[in-house]
C-alpha cells in the first residue's frame, strides 16, 4: 500500500505559501519584555552634580585656609644666600665631635682591662727578638717591618707579636712563639737574589733535600731592606748577608757553612733542630 504524503500544522506545505500570508511563527510582544538597558533618571545625576561640587568646595577651602602653600617664587638670589648659608654653618664632623662620639660608643672598661693596662709590656731578649722578627716575616710574605722602626734599638714587641704584650700570660705565649718558629723553619736563609755567595748557600741547601724544606727570605726584594738588614746585623752579631739560622742560631760566615757541610756537621746541625736529610727529594725550598 502507498503511503500517502500529508501535510499538518506543523510541517504545512510551502508550496501553497504567499508573502501575504501571516508569519506561520508568532512574534513576541516586546513591549511586554524589560528594558535591557535604561537610562538614568534626572534626580540621579543631579545628586551627583551636587555631591561632586561639594567636595570641590571643601577641598578648596583646605588648601586656601588651613594648609595655605608658599607661592613666593623662588629667586636666584635666595639660593646664593642659602648656599652660602649652608658653608658658613659649621660641620658636624669636627675634632670635637669625633671625639665625644668615640667616648659615646667606647666599651666600658673592665677591672680585667685596667690590669693589663696598668702591666708592664714584656722586653725581648736579642734571641727573642730574633725568634719574633723571624716569625713575623715567614707567617706573611707581605708582613713588613715599618720604616720608622729604629734598627740599631730592641724593636717594639707589638709590631711583631700577635697577642697582648701586657696580658698576664704574655711570657707564656712569647716562649710557644719562640719554639712554634724554629720547629716550622728549623732552617731560615736570609739572603739576596743578585749575590753569588747566596746562591751557593742556596745550592749547599737544595743538594741536602731537606724536610720541611728551608725557608729563605731574599732580603734585597723587599720594601723593608733598609730597616732589615741593620736589624738582622744587630741581631745576629754579623756584617753580611746570607745568614744561615739553624734552629734559631746562626751557623757562621759563608766560608764555614762550606767547611760544616764539607764535613757533615751542616746535617748533624739540621738534624738536631728538627729537619730531615733527604726527606723531600722533588720539593723546592719556599721563598718568601
């Protein structure tokens, strides 16, 4: 059976449809829907008008009556006179003031600190001195004696010392110096580059592989040569350079440093100060 084709309201036939027909959906009433957007109304934006012009008129006010500006202007003139106002004003940073804020901020002293004050530095002995000067030159290359030292008169111990010369166990820590020097550098040259007779001690002690290796101080390279070489002349009772310490003593001329290690006595020396023949084959002597 063939199924006939109908058309309903729904789906009706747009063939038999005229543009003078009525729309087949409804239109909606849009008077009917609120408004989307609306204008504001006049009492609104004249309380605004109102409240704006309000704080005009306080801001206004404060600024003329009770926080009124400077509006003088500015000559070149007032900046002169400031300017020289400003240099004939006194600094702060006056003798007198530095001092008084160096008493403000100063610790207060202690019962512990008044005592060391009060004692006595300690004195140095000429082996003692020798044992400071020579610990202060090999602790830092750039350790220096400073050229307003006198070298012919016993050097201050607090140049060269790094405790408190004054405090109640200076003694005790000036003999661990004394020691604690002479066990680090059991063998201490005092030389100069540009002599030949240094560099055959040099040689004497390079051949002998000594450990720890020999310390040797080239006098003529330092800043300090005119104050050290007096010095060490006073110290170790000689007129020329190199002087050879072993221990903290002095071996002797050039010529006898040969004729000692000629006969092996050089070594029996270094041995008993501490050092070791042949310990250190491939290391190299520190120079400062």
């Amino acid at each position: 059976m063939a199924h006939r084709r109908t058309f309903s309201a729904r789906f009706p036939d747009m063939r038999n449809v005229s543009l003078d027909d009525p729309p087949l959906t409804p239109i909606p009433n849009i008077t009917e829907l609120p408004m989307l957007s609306s204008r504001k109304p006049r009492a609104y934006w004249i309380r605004t008008t109102f409240l704006a012009l309000f704080v005009l008129v306080a801001v206004s006010v404060y600024v003329l009556l009770v926080s009124p500006p400077a509006l003088r202007p500015i000559a070149f003139l007032d900046v002169d006179h400031s300017r020289a106002d400003e240099a004939a004003r006194p600094s702060r940073w006056t003798p007198e003031a530095l001092r008084l804020a160096a008493l403000k901020h100063r610790r207060p002293l202690t019962s512990t600190t008044l005592a060391n004050n009060a004692r006595p530095q300690i004195s140095l002995n000429q082996t003692q001195e020798l044992a400071a000067v020579s610990s202060f030159i090999a602790s830092l290359p750039q350790n220096m004696i400073p050229s307003t030292v006198d070298p012919s008169q016993p050097i201050d111990p607090q140049l060269v010392l790094d405790f408190d010369t004054r405090g109640p166990r200076a003694e005790q820590e000036l003999q661990a110096v004394v020691h604690d020097v002479w066990a680090r550098n059991p063998v201490m040259l005092y030389s100069k580059v540009h002599s030949p007779i240094s560099r055959e001690i040099k040689q004497v002690l390079a051949d002998l592989y000594l450990r720890p290796a020999p310390t040797i101080v080239d006098v003529d390279q330092r800043p300090d040569e005119n104050v050290l070489v007096p010095l060490l002349y006073r110290l170790t009772s000689t007129n020329e350079l190199p002087i050879l310490l072993v221990g903290g003593r002095t071996v002797g001329s050039p010529r006898e440093i040969r004729y000692l290690a000629a006969k092996g006595e050089l070594q029996r020396l270094i041995t008993d100060a501490g050092g070791v023949i042949d310990g250190a084959r491939k290391k190299k002597a520190k120079k400062l």
